[in-house]
C-alpha cells in the first residue's frame, strides 16, 4: 500500500480523495436508515 501510494502520489491522493467521499457516504446512509428505523418506532 505505502509503496504504491509513493509510486504515483496522484494518483494515491485522487484515491484518498474518492475514499474519504465513499466513507462520507457510507456515514450519512447509515445516519439516515437509523432516523428512518428511529422513526418507525413510536
């Protein structure tokens, strides 16, 4: 992983970047489902 990262630093940046966006995403699908199933409930 380090080694490719310092092969092509653009490359690993752009991939961090894309990373940390799905991760973004991943959180705030799950923080929605939880207000959904918090909603549900009475």
């Amino acid at each position: 992983m380090v080694w490719l990262i310092r092969q092509d630093k653009k490359k690993g940046k752009v991939g961090l970047i894309v990373l940390a966006a799905l991760v973004v995403g991943v959180l705030i699908y799950v923080y929605l489902n939880r207000e959904a199933l918090n909603g549900i409930r009475p």
